[in-house]
C-alpha cells in the first residue's frame, strides 16, 4: 500500500526570512503527517507543505500556523 501526499501552499501576511521563519517551519514540521516543509526566502511570504490526508489536513496546518501568531490564508497548489 502506497502513502499518498497532497501539497499546500500557505501564504503569510508576515514578512519571513530565514530567521524568523524557523520557529514557524519548526512548528509546521511537527504536526502528525507532514513529510516536508519548504520556504524560498525569494518568496518571503510563502510555505509550501507536503503531508499525508489521512493523518492531517490543510485546516489543521493552516491552525498551527495562527496559533504560531502569524496571519495566513491557505492557497493550495
């Protein structure tokens, strides 16, 4: 049986740079079922995740990014 993975990409009204957005990529890398996190500081308002639909969602990745205190909306991909 193959895992499948879904990519999302969340866009935060912050402006990230690679030090700001460890705590933040930190945060994302341990939720249950994220397989990667990825950020460009060429695109300093973008977060691309990868996880696995059966163990979480977009909604609950979107979540941890709020609580972090950040503002952000999910775009998809």
């Amino acid at each position: 049986m193959t895992t499948s993975h879904v990519k999302v990409l969340i866009h935060v009204n912050d402006v990230l740079d690679e030090g700001t957005s460890r705590p933040l990529l930190t945060c994302l890398r341990e939720v249950p079922g994220v397989t990667q996190v990825s950020f460009d500081p060429k695109q300093e308002h973008l977060i691309v995740v990868q996880y696995q639909p059966n163990t979480t969602s977009s909604k609950e990745l979107l979540e941890s990014v709020l609580k972090h205190g950040h503002q952000a909306q999910l775009i998809g991909l």
